[in-house]
C-alpha cells in the first residue's frame, strides 16, 4: 500500500509512503507503487517537489527511490525515537522537472 501526503499547498511539496508485505518483497511491487505514488502527486495534483524518507538500513526503499529517479538530498540526524533508540533517516526528492514517466525506469 502507498500514501500520499500533500505537506503543504501553497508550494507544492509532498511526501511518498509505501509498504508491501514480506511475502511479497522482490517482485517490483514497491517499486510499481513509487512510480504510481509520483505519478499522482505530478499529474493529478499538480506537486513541484516530492520527497520520501527512509531508514539508512533499509537499502530496498533506498534502491527503489533510486531507481523512481530520486536525488538524496542528505542524512537527518536522530529523526525518529525507537525502543532502542534515536533512529536517523534518509531524505531523498524529485521536482516535477526531472520527473519521466518512464515505466522502463525502475
Ligand atoms: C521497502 C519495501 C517497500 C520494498 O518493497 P519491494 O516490493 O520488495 O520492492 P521492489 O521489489 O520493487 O524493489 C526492491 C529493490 O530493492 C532491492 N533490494 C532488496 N533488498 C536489498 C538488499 N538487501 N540489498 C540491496 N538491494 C536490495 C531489490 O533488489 C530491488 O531492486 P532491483 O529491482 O533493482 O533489483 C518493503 O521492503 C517494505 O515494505 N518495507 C517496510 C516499509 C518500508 O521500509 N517502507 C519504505 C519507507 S517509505
């Protein structure tokens, strides 16, 4: 499943979510939900940039951003508190300049 999260109107910034089940992992489905999640926020509700964090650890969400044609913007420091611990994250973007809607991408 995959959320879209409109952060703010008046500029035109949105956030990217997505989760699969384990079961399903590695068959291109996070990567399918991405793409459809950018298509949404660049043709239906008209976002200039659009942004997704992620684990640094979680190098299957860092591969899919990659692949949708995401620029890693930079590592936040202790963004999220875990049972464990502060937990940092990863911010990556895309503008609606650099967005193709390629399916061969990814
Ligand atoms: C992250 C998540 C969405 C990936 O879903 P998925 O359906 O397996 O994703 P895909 O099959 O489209 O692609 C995963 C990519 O990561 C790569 N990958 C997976 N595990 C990897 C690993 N350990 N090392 C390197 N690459 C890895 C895969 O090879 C694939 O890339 P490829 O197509 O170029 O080979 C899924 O693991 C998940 O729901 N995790 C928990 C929630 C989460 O982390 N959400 C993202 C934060 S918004």
């Amino acid at each position: 499943m995959g959320e879209f999260h409109i952060r703010s109107l008046n500029h035109a910034q949105g956030e990217i979510q997505y989760l699969t089940h384990p079961r399903l992992w590695g068959r291109g489905l996070g990567t399918a939900i991405g793409r459809r999640l950018l298509r949404v926020g660049f043709h239906q509700l008209g976002m200039h940039r659009i942004y997704a964090t992620c684990d640094p650890r979680n190098v299957a969400s860092a591969a899919i951003l990659k692949k949708l044609g995401m620029t890693k913007e930079g590592h936040l420091r202790h963004t999220t508190k875990l049972r464990d611990g502060w937990r940092d994250s990863i911010l990556f973007s895309i503008l609606d300049s650099e967005w193709t809607d390629d399916p061969d991408r990814g």
